[in-house]
C-alpha cells in the first residue's frame, strides 16, 4: 500500500522567513515517483515538482528547495524568503504501479 | 494553450437530487482522472481513465456514482441520488499517458448537498 504523511496541518510564518513542509511516505514499489503541488485558494492544483527513485539529487528552483532522502523515506520543500503569494495548501504525492496518493496537506500562511 | 476546464463552478442541491460534473481535458492528453477533495484533506482519485476506458475504478462508489469518457476527450461525473455526504469538491485532471507525467488539474466543482 502507498501512503503519505504531512504532519504539519499548518504553519504560520513572517514575510521572509525560511520554512520547510514535511513529507514522509510508504511504498513497497521500487520505482516510484514523488510530486509536490500548491493548491491556492482559487482551488486550482499547481504543479511544482516531480523526483522519481532513482535520483536523490536535491532541486532547487528560485527560492524553491527540494530535499529527497531515500533513507529516511522523505522529500521535503523548502521556500527561502517566503512571500505572501506563497500562502496556499501543498501537498506531496507519490505514485508507484498504482494510483497517485495525495498527502492531506500542508497550509501555509504568509504574513506581510 | 487552454487549461482543463470543468464546469459548473459551484452547486448547490438537495440530497436525492441528481448532479453533473463535466470536464474538458487539455487537448492531447489521453488519460484523465476525477478526484474528490473533501474539506482539510487532499484530493482522493474517484475513476482514471486511458482514452475511453476506466481503467482504474476500485474507488467510485458505483451504487450512485458513474462517469463516462466519449470518444475519449470530454468527461461526465454524475451523481444519482446525492447525499449529504457527497459534499466536496470535485476535481478533474488530465496528463499524458504515463505515471511519470504531472497532472493538470482543473479549479474543480464545489458541490453542497443540503
């Protein structure tokens, strides 16, 4: 079975701090891929990011951050300098053989 | 280049009444997908289809839900009868034709059972 797990439910932060949402998951697939989507409140899922197993190597986009630990069974996303329109839900997913899993999601509250 | 599209926006109905979601897909994609969402959760995949087919429906509760993909482009989800439980909102997403591919979604139908 594939699972996902955000712990935080929320996280409130000043204009330009640093924060890092948590994803941890579950899977018995040996290939397997990982996303990150932002869901802002029009609703509209985004796509943010996409790793599959076999490349550990971290990203960064901008002031976007990824950190993809095999050993541990997480991919974690990190913002730099958050703003205020980084405020929305994100969520982690994985995908093995079988259907795209959605983790419940992480909502982030910039304030100015 | 036009995004997925899904329509209504909102609905508002009683429970027993029946309820349509229609979802235009990004032109070019062959699968699509209906996810659920309720309140504070991410989104659950309700019927993915490749082109025409349903090849993955082990989550659609088929005693009041179906779906349907015509000529594999435009996708129907519709509910017969709505209970009060069936408030959500619903997302359609389409993607090419692999796991690897992301997925578009679109701003999805926000459905109130009263």
């Amino acid at each position: 079975a594939q699972k996902v797990t955000q712990a935080q439910t929320e996280i409130s932060v000043v204009e330009k701090e640093d924060v890092t949402l948590d994803c941890v998951y579950e899977t018995r697939d040996t290939t397997y891929y990982l996303f990150w989507y932002k869901q802002p409140p029009s609703g509209e899922l985004v796509f943010l990011i996409r790793r599959n197993s076999f490349d550990e190597q971290n990203e960064i986009s901008g002031r976007y951050s990824w950190n993809f630990q095999k050993s541990t069974s997480s991919f974690n996303f990190t913002i730099t300098a958050s703003q205020v329109v980084d405020s929305a839900v994100y969520f982690c997913a994985l995908r093995g053989f079988q259907k795209l899993v959605f983790g419940t999601g992480t909502r982030l509250l910039v304030s100015p | 280049e036009a995004g997925v599209v899904q329509s209504p926006r909102y609905k508002i109905i009683e429970k027993k009444q029946p309820v349509a979601f229609w979802c235009n897909p990004i032109s070019g994609h062959n699968t699509l997908y209906w996810y659920r969402q309720n309140l504070g959760q991410g989104p659950e995949l309700l019927i993915r289809y490749e082109n025409e087919e349903a090849v993955d429906d082990s989550q659609l509760p088929k005693d009041r839900f179906s779906a349907e993909r015509l000529k594999g482009v435009d996708s129907t989800l519709k509910i017969q009868p709505a209970e009060l439980g069936d408030s959500a909102v619903y997302l359609c997403a389409s993607s090419l034709e692999d796991r690897r591919e992301k997925l578009f979604f679109g701003s999805g139908t926000q459905l109130s059972v009263l």
